[in-house]
C-alpha cells in the first residue's frame, strides 16, 4: 500500500476535518453555488442512507459559517465563483444541528435528546451572553436555551415552550449580535419521527417537531435560508403545516441530481487514484445503479469501504456494506406482504432484473407507510431499495433494483421469509423428509415442486448459473432444517470436489448426497443425469462413507423457475 496516498474517509462526515487530516474528497462544492443560485427559503433534500448528506451539510456549514476557515476550500469547484466566494463565504451566523441521535424509546427521552442537541449547538455561541449588542432580558433568554442537569448525565432541559422557539430564539439573538441574518442546517429531520412511530409516540412527536419547525421556518424574521435532509419526504400536513416556502428537492428533481451519491466519472477518477481500475466492472454491477433526476450514481458508502478493502487484498469479493447499516425492514414488510399473487410475480421479476411500472406517493406520513402494499413501493423507492429507470407519466416511474447489493438483500429476505414460513406446517415437512429418506425420488419431486410454486423463486436473466443453483440449494437446505437430528452440511469437501449437500442420518446409520442443477433450456431429465453424473465423478459420497456410513442415497435435483424433476441413482 502506498502510504503518500490520500486516506480512504470511512465513516468520516466532518468536512474541515477531510479537507485538513489527508483525506480524499469527491469534490461536491458546485452543490453550493447551485443552491445559492436557485435557493427557495427553506431546502429540504431527501435522498437514501449513506449518500452524503451530512458530509454535504459539514461543507455548507463550512461555507457560510462567520468562524469557518476559507483555506479549506482553495483549489475545489466553488473556489472558481470569485464573485460568489466574495458574497457569501464566511459571512453568516450558521445554527447546525443533527437529529440522527434523537431516537428515544419513549416521548421523555427523545425530548431529552432534542434538548442537548439543540442545547449543545446553542453552547457554541456563548459569547452571547458578554455580547453589548443584547440587552440583559435577550442573555437570560440564552440561558434558558443552556440549562445544564448535572445530575441526568450533563443532559440539556428545557421547557415545552423554550424548546419549541429554541432555534428561533437562537437565530434572533444571533441576528442581533452579529447584524447578519442565520442559515439553519437541520440534518437527518425525520429520525426522530421514524423511532417516534416505532416506539409508539409519533403523535406527540409530531405535534414538538411541528411547533420547533414552524418557529424557526415559517414565522423567523432571522432566517437567511434554511437547508434539511433526510431520507423520507414527510407530508406537509404532518409537520410542515403551512410552511409555504419549503422546496423540496427528492431523487426524482433533475436539479442538485449528482450532488449525492458519486457519478460514473467520479469513481473512475478514484479507483486511478488508487490503482484500482481493474476493479471497476464489480464495483458498478454491485454499487452503482440508483438513479438520482437524470444522472445515474455509486452509493458512496460502499465505493469507499470496498476500495479500502481492496487497498489491502486485490482479491477480496465485494460485500453488503449498505445493507448492513439498516434493520432493512422495508423489505422484510414488504416480502411478507406480497401473498397477493400480483405482487409475488412483480418481485420476481424484480429479482430477475426486469423493470415494472408504479404509483409512486413521494409524501407519506409514517403511520401511511406499511398500512398498504402500494405505500410500501413508495417507501423502497424513496429510501433506495429501488430506483427509477425513467418516468412513465404524472406520479408513475419504472422501477428497478439498482444494483447486486440491493438484490442480495432482497433474495436474503425471500430466503428468511420462506424458513419462517415452511416451519409452520411441520406435516408437509415431514412428509418431504421422509420420502428423501426412503428413496422415493417421486414423492422428493411432488413434494418440493408444492414449495416451489408457493414461494417468490430467484431468477436472474443476467447472473451465471450457479447463483440461480444457489437458489434451489437455499430452498432444500431450508426444508432440511427442519430435522434437528439431521446432519446438514451445504458445500462440504468430499471425494474430489464439494457436493452440494451432505445429509446424515445418525440413528438410521444412513446418509444423502443431493446435487441441484439449473436447467437453462428446461430439459429436467438431462439435468438430473448431469448431477448425477458430477456425484460419481467426484465420489461425493467418500465423506460420508469415511464417517462409516454404507447405505448412501444419491440424488440428483434439476429445476427450471418452478418446476423440478428429481432422480434417485441405482443403489
């Protein structure tokens, strides 16, 4: 690895800091000039998880902030807009503040939270209160928005009605002082409502964020602008009740589109950086796809972790970086909604990379979002588990997967989904056990065809056959599952190669060996004698014969979508 190289900013958000510990940045600075150009009162952008916008929020802070350092910005995008730099740059009062922590399990302590959040940002401007520009009334009106509770762990308290003009108040007394009007940056403005829902108090949720919002959005004389993000674009009638001036700007606008997330020209010029190019074909099939207005774009989350790993190791398979920062429940809903025939195709066809067409509602409330299966398309599209490939008319766009990634979660979901549900009928189970167990290869075949005509099946037109073998080997391992006095092994070394499944009987001194094709032109029957075929050649039975095992049963399985042929080999 080489050490002059810039460092890779995983999990870094703060922007001074990037621009001035040695770390690579993908200049987003045109963001500013943009928004100064076509700005509307109050900004609010929605875009997925992990897209860069609170490090985008750190740049405009760092921007307009009278304290920011301007050094920072030499030789980026915006640095070209003398004239801009010269109006705008250093020359505001900036409150920011993130509600990403305020995730309490009940009303008292997220309010808590809400509290020091807001409390600590307002701490950053105590010279206020040695400010000859305010008056003794305007000090104590600071004081209150920094009361400490020593005695709850330094937590910030403040009562309904301070808390509710806190950065509204903030913004007058800032104004005042300084004879600038403020820009607000209120980061991740939906966390609290989504753990709020979850937790069971949104409504009193709602009612705070509403009276915060509309004081220091709607009804503040001290606003310059004010910025938002977060990933769902809440009803107006929610919390943005009459607020006139607020423009939203969502993955479906053209305007600010390549702002978030990294184009195509963007990782190219970072894996040169790197010397990595030869990574680029894995890492657009895995990671890029999400189409933002018109320009296609990487998740940058992913771009960064897997490159940091290939940095180490050339050879290292990409994995599920996004995912893994997500309880991906819109998905699990999702999947367990989709009994409806319909929508079991429609995922299906998603899976297999086809693109269909929907009503997309881009405003929901969280009380909206799973009570229908139409809400729950809006949901995946908004917070990137889909992604437009274009716009039919009005409200309809085609939707796709964006990328291998995002199908890998969904096909985890169907798996997961399907072990929870074939559980619940222990007589079929059995029954499928039972004639594996008996050499009845026609039984086998009746049985597991059952299961695959009711469960979501895997397909993909475009991935190699054995990850749509993969399936099938998912779905057996799944109905074996259910003999806890099985031996199971999936993949296992045998003989000369690694059967697909290995099956011990122990009480019964007997074992399975089960070899699962894919037939890509529908003929069942050669593809059972080919796997067949493959057990003899590489005598997948020797492990099981070496465990002292004799009587060895050796099937050969072939599917094509849901139909399955099984074959017994002649003992």
């Amino acid at each position: 690895m080489d050490i002059r190289k810039k460092k890779l900013p995983i999990g870094i958000e703060n922007f001074e800091e990037i621009r001035t510990e040695g770390f690579y940045y993908v200049d987003k600075t045109g963001l500013i000039s943009e928004l100064l150009n076509n700005w509307s009162k109050v900004n609010l952008f929605t875009r997925p998880r992990r897209f860069g916008k609170t490090l985008n929020m750190s740049m405009l802070k760092s921007f307009f902030d009278i304290n920011g350092r301007k050094e920072i910005f030499c030789g980026l995008e915006i640095s070209k807009e003398t004239e801009l730099c010269e109006t705008y740059m250093g020359k505001f009062p900036v409150i920011s503040v993130s509600l990403k922590g305020v995730n309490g399990n009940d009303l008292e302590t997220a309010r808590s939270m809400m509290c020091s959040v807001i409390g600590k940002e307002a701490l950053r401007f105590q010279f206020l209160l040695e400010s000859d520009r305010l008056t003794e009334k305007e000090k104590r009106m600071y004081d209150q928005l920094t009361v400490i509770d020593w005695q709850n762990e330094q937590v910030f308290s403040m009562s309904d009605s301070v808390l509710m003009g806190s950065l509204q108040t903030l913004s007058m007394l800032l104004e005042k002082h300084y004879n600038h009007k403020v820009i607000i940056l209120i980061d991740e403005y939906d966390v609290p409502l989504a753990k709020a829902f979850e937790h069971g108090y949104y409504d009193q949720m709602v009612i705070l964020i509403r009276n915060i919002f509309e004081q220091a959005l709607k009804t503040n004389d001290s606003l310059q602008f004010a910025v938002l993000t977060g990933c769902m674009r809440i009803s107006k009638e929610s919390i943005f009740t009459g607020l006139n001036n607020l423009r939203v700007l969502s993955i479906a606008d053209v305007r600010f589109d390549e702002y978030f997330g990294f184009t195509d020209g963007e990782v190219r010029e970072l894996l040169e950086y790197y010397d990595l190019t030869r990574s680029y074909g894995i890492i657009r099939d895995w990671y890029d796809g999400y189409q933002f207005g018109k320009v296609e774009v990487y998740c940058p989350w992913d771009v960064i972790n897997y490159c940091d790993v290939l940095r180490a190791d050339s050879d290292s398979q990409p994995q599920n970086y996004w995912s893994n920062t997500s309880s991906n429940d819109a998905v699990k809903r999702f999947i367990q909604k989709a009994d409806i025939g319909t929508t079991k195709r429609e995922i299906e066809k998603l899976v297999a990379g086809e693109v269909i067409t929907k009503e997309i509602h881009q405003e929901l409330t969280y009380k909206d979002m799973y009570d229908s299966i139409d809400h729950i398309w809006s949901v995946l599209f908004t917070t990137g588990y889909l992604t437009q490939r274009g716009k039919a008319d009005g409200d309809r766009f085609h939707l796709a997967i964006p990328n291998m990634e995002i199908r890998k979660i969904f096909t985890t979901q169907i798996m997961e989904f399907f072990r929870e549900n074939v559980q619940k009928d222990g007589t079929a189970l059995n029954d499928f056990c039972e004639a594996l167990k008996n050499g009845d290869a026609k039984g086998v075949e009746e049985r597991f065809g059952e299961y695959l005509k009711k469960t979501i099946s895997i397909r993909d037109t475009f991935v190699r056959k054995q990850m749509k073998e993969n399936f099938y080997h998912g779905i057996l391992l799944g109905l074996l599952g259910f003999k806890n006095d099985w031996g199971v092994s999936s993949n296992k070394e045998s003989g000369d190669g690694y059967s697909d499944i290995l099956v011990e009987i122990d009480d019964q001194e007997m074992g399975i060996v089960i070899e699962v094709k894919y037939s890509e032109d529908g003929n069942l029957e050669a593809g059972c004698k080919e796997a067949l075929d493959q057990i003899e050649k590489n005598r997948y039975e020797e492990f099981l014969h070496a465990e002292g095992i004799e009587h060895i049963l050796k099937y050969g399985i072939a599917c094509c979508r849901k139909r399955c042929k099984v074959m017994l080999a002649e003992i």
